[in-house]
C-alpha cells in the first residue's frame, strides 16, 4: 500500500506541473496499482479539473502510456496531434495513443468547471506521466 501511495504522490507531481499554470488546474491521484496479468505495468487514475474558461498547455504523455479519458461533468475540448478537436460532453470518453501529443484540452464552459478522469495504463519505471513542451 506504502507504494501506491508514493506512485500516487509522483504521478500527481508529474502531471500538476503541466496543468498547474493553466488556470490553476488541480490534478488528484485516484489509483494506482501494478497489473498482475502484466507484468512491468501500472493502472492509474487521476481526475483533473479545469476552472471554467481554462485550458492545458500542449503536452506529452509517457511514451509507454495508453490513456482512457472519461468526462465526469461539464465538457472539454480535446485534440491529440494529428486529429480533429472535438468535444466531449458528460458520460463521454476518448483515448491516447502511447507518444501522442496532447495539444489542447480546454473547458467549454466560463461558468462551471469541468471534470474528467484520466486513466493510465504505463511502464512501472514511467514516473512522469505528463510533461508540458517546454519541459523537453
């Protein structure tokens, strides 16, 4: 249990540095556990708030990282390199690629806030899920 939480501890450090300045984004680690059936990888979930009107910077995920997205409430805008921006309302999801650039993800309301679990699949050994582009 001891390192579920360290994993959770890293992982929210790793992705609040992308969002933290992006309108004071919060990033909450929700679960991680190493899959049995796969060995050398982790599930983890984190929800991620975006205050109304705000917006990530363009980023990357760990290049071993397939990414399950699942609005909670509210809608985002979303675009991964290469695809259109589309927009997901509530009960709605998306996925990553393992290397994708994650160019926007932007809240559509300037009133409420909007809220989605993104979930993980990732190398053990990636501690940093997520890292803004200037952080190359």
């Amino acid at each position: 249990m001891k390192s579920a939480f360290a994993t959770a501890a890293i992982v929210l450090a790793s992705c609040s540095s992308t969002f933290a300045a992006d309108n004071a984004a919060s990033v909450v680690p929700k679960f991680t556990h190493m899959i049995p059936n796969i060995p050398g990888k982790t599930l983890t979930a984190v929800e991620v708030t975006l205050p109304p009107g705000g917006r990530s910077a363009p980023h990357h995920h760990a290049g071993s990282a397939f990414i399950f997205a699942y609005v909670l409430s509210g809608a985002v805008k979303s675009q991964v390199e290469g695809q259109p921006a589309h927009i997901y309302s509530e009960g709605e999801s998306w996925y990553e690629d393992p290397g994708a650039h994650h160019l926007l993800a932007e809240n559509m309301s300037k009133a409420k806030p909007v809220k989605f679990l993104a979930v993980f699949v990732v190398d053990s050994n990636d501690k940093t899920l997520t890292r803004a582009d200037s952080a190359k």
